[in-house]
C-alpha cells in the first residue's frame, strides 16, 4: 500500500519529537541520531507497519535497533 509522503513526514517528525523527549535532547539531535543509526531508514521502508503501534512502544523499539547498528544512549 502506498501513502502519502505528507502523512509519513508527519508522523516521523512526531516521532522525533517523542525520541527526543524521551531521551531530553533537542529535535536536532534526536534526528541526527536516528539518522546516523539507520532508524529514520527503518521508520520509512516499514511505515505501513510502525505507524499503527504506539509512539512508546516504537521508540523502544528504534531505541534498541539503533543500538544494535551501533548507537549508545
């Protein structure tokens, strides 16, 4: 199923929002990081499946594949 690229933008930049909260950093450094450890990748190619579960249970989620790609929190 395709959708739309506003909606996707959207969500991901909510769930930045949510990572960095979590983890108190600022959006920029949020993003920088789950970029650099492929979880902006992750969250795009598996939109269809990520965006139906909770903003909680998915920053744990790309928490733990980010570390596994090598980033430390």
């Amino acid at each position: 199923m395709e959708y739309a690229i506003n909606d996707k933008l959207e969500w991901i930049m909510i769930f930045v929002y949510e990572f960095a909260k979590k983890f108190n950093m600022d959006m920029k450094q949020a993003f920088n990081y789950l970029y650099k450890f492929k979880g902006i990748e992750f969250l795009d190619k598996n939109y269809g499946y990520v965006h139906t579960q909770s903003f909680t249970s998915m920053v744990n989620d790309i928490t733990e594949y980010c570390q596994k790609q090598g980033g430390n929190l």
